[in-house]
C-alpha cells in the first residue's frame, strides 16, 4: 500500500526506482492537484540548475511552484553560473543545498543527477541528464495517457524517431514494461533504441517490435509517441543532416491510422509533426505539455510532505 510517506524527501533521478503502484499512486495524486492552488509550498524555495536550454521541464516546475506559494532560485544556462569559472557540479550542489529545499537539475552529461544526489542532503530530480533519462517527462507522458485513452494499461506505443539519444524515449519504454504495453519501435537503423534497453525488454518477455515505416507501424496503435532527431547529441553534424528528417507525421500518413490514435510528442518539434495535425482532435502533445504543471505540483508536494493536505 502505497503513501504519501513513500515520497516524502526522496530523490528521482530515473524511472526505474520507482514501482507500478508508486506510479499510479503519483498520477492519481496528478489529477487531485489540477485544480489545487494557494499556499502549499509557502516559505519553500526550489533550485532550478539547468545547464541545458529548456522551455517545458523548468517553466512547468516554476509554474507549479508558484502556483502553490513557493518560490526559486535557479539558473538555465551553464554560462550565466559559476562553472563558467571552473566550479565544479558536485560544489555548485553543495553550495545551492544552502540556499533551497528541493533541487532540479537538467545537465548534459548521463549520471549528472546522480552525482547530485549522491552530494545533496536534499531531494534531486532528474530534469533530465544527457541522453539518458527524463524521469518527470516521463510521469507526464502516462498521465497524458491516462486523460487521453481512459488508460495506460495494454496499450500498443508506436515509438518513432530519434530512439538512440532521445531520453523521454528511454524513460517511457523503460516504464511502459510495467502496464504490459504493447511497443513498436520505429527509426532508421542509425537511431535505434540502444541495445542494452533492447536487452531489457526481452529479458522482461516485452512484447515489442521494430521497423522503419512510421505508416506501416500505424494501423494498429492506441499512442504515437513522436520525438525529435537530438541534434545536440550528433558528434558528426553530416550524420544528423543525413537524419533530421528522418520521418514527417503529415494528415496523409495519418489515414493509416485509427482515428482515435493518441498524438504525444515530448516537444520540441521541428519538422517531425506537420502543423497541419495540430488542429487533429487526438493531437495532444500541447495539452501533454500542459499537464506537465499538474504532475510536478504533485511530485513536489509529495517530495516536501505537504501532499496529504490535498489528498483525499
Ligand atoms: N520535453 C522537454 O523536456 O522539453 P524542454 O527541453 O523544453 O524542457
């Protein structure tokens, strides 16, 4: 039985500590905390160090945060901090630890949010580290499920795009072994889902399949998970020339699929969704971006133990 005790000061630097139920129990806690405004975090301050660009993670952080009284500190890019003068991650932590309660880190090297937490004395979250996770996307990702189809449980994920660099992808598959997910995972060879996650899924008897037609992988999905080719992670710029337009989800590739299918993307797009299915009844990546505010005012509420005077 999971509660509200089971979050209280803990650290989230991958999905993979944290079981189905704690999952559920958190998305739940979601869809109790969409409406709720006020004073819940009075007198909090939250950290925000982001060494990398972002719109979403931090603005919805920051967004939830004020929504609920609190305030923050924080950065968004490397070179407005003090690592432009050489300081080191591990002391910027120890340093920010004193000024806050919660820290959020986005960083671009994989293991960075780990490193944190393992220096903190206070709560890390992973908002992202390298090619490597992005635990809250991903809470935000099932929760868009869940309002989106009535479910997560059984549904077929067409996975498509950048699946070798892109984290929410690697975050999301992860996670998807538990609610027995159907997974087909679509990319040119290039951008293949690493082979060690591919691993895992046939170690846990996933069912899950790969191919490079995004039109032929359709017909059958409840969710398309569309994601960006991560410029940003290409050692060799002519390797992502070769890539960036990979696929393009257009009206057209779209009578292929069943008109209920449920359009995510983690956003930023950039070519890979045509503007034309934004007005798609089933488009759902800016609502996606939306409930982003409702899944982190719970996972913030829960981390400093101020859930229960919402939870019912
Ligand atoms: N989805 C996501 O992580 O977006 P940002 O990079 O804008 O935070």
């Amino acid at each position: 039985m999971v509660s509200v005790s089971d979050f209280a000061g803990r650290d989230v630097i991958t999905v993979n500590e944290f079981r189905r139920d704690e999952i559920v129990f958190l998305l739940d806690a979601a869809a109790q905390f969409e409406q709720v405004t006020g004073t819940l975090l009075a007198g909090r301050v939250i950290a925000t160090l982001f060494f990398e660009p972002s719109t979403r993670t931090r603005l919805s952080f920051e967004s939830a945060v004020g929504r609920l009284g609190g305030s923050c500190v924080g950065f968004a890019e490397a070179g407005v901090s003090s690592q432009a003068k050489g300081e080191s991650l591990a002391d910027t932590v120890r340093v920010v630890e004193g000024y806050s309660d919660l820290l959020l880190l986005r960083h671009p090297l994989e293991g960075a949010a780990r490193l944190a937490a393992e220096v903190a004395q206070i709560p890390v979250v992973n908002c992202g580290d390298g090619a490597h996770q992005h635990p809250t996307q991903t809470f935000v990702d099932l929760y868009t499920m869940q309002r989106e189809c009535g479910r997560i449980d059984g549904l077929h994920v067409v996975f498509a795009g950048d699946l070798r660099y892109g984290r929410a992808v690697h975050s999301l598959v992860s996670v998807l072994t538990l609610f027995n997910a159907r997974i087909t995972l679509v990319s040119p060879q290039f951008l293949r889902l690493p082979e060690e996650q591919r691993r895992t899924l046939e170690t846990l008897g996933v069912e899950y399949r790969e191919m490079e037609s995004l039109e032929a992988s359709l017909p059958e999905a409840d969710v398309l998970y569309m994601t960006r080719v991560q410029r940003e992670r290409f050692t060799d710029p002519t390797e992502y020339d070769k890539f960036k337009d990979a696929y393009t989800l257009d009206m057209s590739v779209l009578q292929n699929a069943r008109d209920s299918l449920a359009i995510l993307h983690p956003l930023p797009r950039v070519q890979e969704i045509a503007r034309e299915v934004d007005v798609h009844p089933h488009a759902a990546y800016f609502r996606q971006a939306h409930y982003g505010v409702a899944v982190r005012k719970a996972l913030m509420a829960l981390i400093l133990g101020h859930a229960d005077k919402v939870l019912a």
